[in-house]
C-alpha cells in the first residue's frame, strides 16, 4: 500500500479532509507508537497491526496482535527503517493471544522491552524482553511482571534516574477488572459502572533498579479538576481510558492519555511523576479510527507527538504511525493538535 504526500480521504463521517502528516511507513501496518532517542537516533516501539479475520467489538478482539518490528529514523522527516521481527509471541512463555501497545528504555547497556499480552487464561498482565540493540531481538522473560496487569505500559526515567510504569485501559484493556485487587473474571466489560464515583485511574509503579521488578504495589495515578475533585466516571470528554505518557518539561510533569471513547487525547500537569495531576485540556482532536494513542518526544530543542490513525486502510483495527510537531505555549499549555487540515 502507498500513501501519496497530501492525499484527502473521507472520514468517519463522510467529509473530505487532508491529513496534518503522512504515515512513517506503509509497508506493514503500525500502531501505538511509543518514541524514544537512544543516542541520538529515534526509536519507534509500535505495536504491529495484522488483520486476523476477527470481528470488531468493544472487548478489542480484533486487535489480534502477533509481533512487533522496531521503527527507526536518523531525524525527524528522514528515512524509516523497518528493523524486523524483535518479539514473536510465540517466544514469550506465558503468552496467549494479543501483543498490545509496548514501550521501551535503556539502562547500562541492555534495551528492555516492555509488552502487554493476555495470558492463557486470557488476562492481560505485562511482560519485559531484553536485548543488547534497539532493534532487538529481544529476550522475553519467562514470567509476567509480578503485580503488573492490564495495557499500555509507558515508562519514564526521571531526571533522577528514578524510573516508573505508567499502564492501564479500561475496557477491552480489562483494568476495571482489577478493582478488588483480585481479577474478576465476570466482571464489568467496561468500567466500574459508578458513574459519580470517582473514576478508574491509571497505575504507576516505581521499577526497581533491575528495570524488570516493581518495587512495591502499583498506585493510583489521580487526575483532579480545577478545584482538585477526581474526574467522576461518567465524565467521558475528560477521564482516563488509555494509552499513558509522561512527559518532563519545565520542571512540570504532565501526564498525557486518550478518553477512548470519546476519542480525544488530553493532558494534566503534576509536581511528582506520581501525581496527583491537574487536568488541563485536550490537545489533539480526534484521528481517524476508533483508537487514539500518542507518545512525546524531544530531539534537538523540539517537541514531537508520534501518534496512528487510519489513514492507509480506512479499517480500526490496520493503523499507520505518524508523528508532527507538538508545541508548549509560554504559559506551559500545550497548543492544540487537529489531525486534519
Ligand atoms: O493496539 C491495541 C490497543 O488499541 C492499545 O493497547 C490501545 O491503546 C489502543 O490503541
């Protein structure tokens, strides 16, 4: 499949549009791009979209992932190297169906890759595979991450050298599920159906230095409002669903996701990488597709969101990365992104 610079399409609802930026590649299809600089070089961990044949629904069956390829690029706007195959699922011991969104980072020498798959009992938990390069290939190791459950894992590594998972998705991404502390087998398909209480909240664990361990149980990340109320469960437009970052700028931690169902990706500004964070506003309308997830990176004094849509395919679940400027206003706001022209 191509994709031609500038091409219009049709949306969801029938409009023409031109798309802000074109797909990175288009050869396989790519998702839930997670972005790092590894010495100077851009690494893009996606998730790699197959069509399985599996119908659409709201428990995400037909995201019925089976490997991931590294991305890489020298810059921003050069060339997109397809690195491979670095993880097959049937090279993570515990694994049953459905590699999802993964992340990466760097300590002394050895690249850790962080992955959410269900299990065979078909829960999701998080794994972690080591390599010596970027690109992999990677080592899984033979358990999930102990205490880790659910999706989307983002890690950051502090200034301090402190490093923390963020993970969770509500929904298909089963976090409700895990309200007792226990897995639920039976339990909601979407979330804690308390619609005033306060919502499900991301977790963020402390990695130990091992990068492979938690140290200590998984807390809440809290998102409050203007007068530092928790966003309630039935605040759709502005309450966490999935697809975390973390991003550092200006002293500022701002901790950035998607609402899921209303499509919109949204951020919220704390003093700690652990919270709480106030919830500040939308920063990128909706894509094309049903899923919005994003990651932020800086490389030579600019800020850029690598984030998927539909664009190659016009199908949910066959997504292409893309990545365009991301702009912090003076006042510490970040300006509003519209994925169209
Ligand atoms: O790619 C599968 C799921 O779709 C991800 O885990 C979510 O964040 C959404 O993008």
């Amino acid at each position: 499949k191509t994709a031609n610079a500038g091409d219009s399409t049709k949306t969801d609802t029938g409009k023409k549009v031109k798309y802000l930026s074109e797909p990175l590649i288009s050869s396989i299809y790519t998702a839930d791009p997670s972005a790092h600089v590894f010495n100077g070089k851009i690494y893009i961990y996606p998730s790699h979209d197959i069509d399985a044949g599996i119908p659409e629904n709201d428990n995400g069956d037909h995201f019925a992932m089976k490997d991931y390829h590294i991305l890489s690029m020298d810059s921003i706007g050069g060339k997109v190297t397809d690195n491979g195959v670095a993880l097959d699922i049937k090279d993570i011991p515990w694994a049953g169906r459905q590699l999802w969104a993964p992340d990466a980072a760097y300590k002394n020498g050895t690249y850790y890759l962080y992955f959410p798959v269900k299990d065979k009992k078909d829960v999701f938990h998080i794994g972690v595979a080591t390599s010596a390069s970027p690109v992999g290939p990677f080592k899984a190791e033979p358990e999930p991450i102990a205490g880790s459950y659910s999706i989307d894992p983002a890690v950051f590594t502090d200034t301090d050298g402190k490093t923390y998972m963020y993970f969770g998705g509500i929904w298909g991404g089963q976090l409700q599920r895990w309200i007792s502390g226990k897995y639920e087998t039976d339990g909601s398909k979407t979330d804690s159906k308390q619609e005033n209480a306060p919502a499900i909240s991301c977790k963020v664990a402390l990695l130990k230095p091992d990068m492979k361990t938690f140290d200590g149980v998984a807390k809440d990340v809290v998102i409050v409002d203007s007068l530092g109320k928790p966003l309630l469960t039935k605040d759709h437009d502005r309450r966490f669903f999935e697809g975390s970052w973390m991003h550092k700028y200006n002293g500022k931690y701002y901790f950035t996701y998607s609402t899921g169902d209303t499509h919109l990706l949204c951020y919220a500004i704390g003093d700690s990488p652990l919270g709480p964070f106030t919830y500040k506003g939308v920063f990128m309308k909706p894509v094309q597709g049903w899923t919005t997830h994003h990651s932020i990176i800086e490389i030579k004094g600019k800020w850029y969101i690598f984030y998927h849509d539909t664009q190659l395919s016009g199908k949910t679940h066959l997504r292409n990365v893309k990545v365009t400027e991301l702009l912090h206003n003076a006042d510490g706001s970040i300006k509003l992104i519209d994925p169209f022209l």
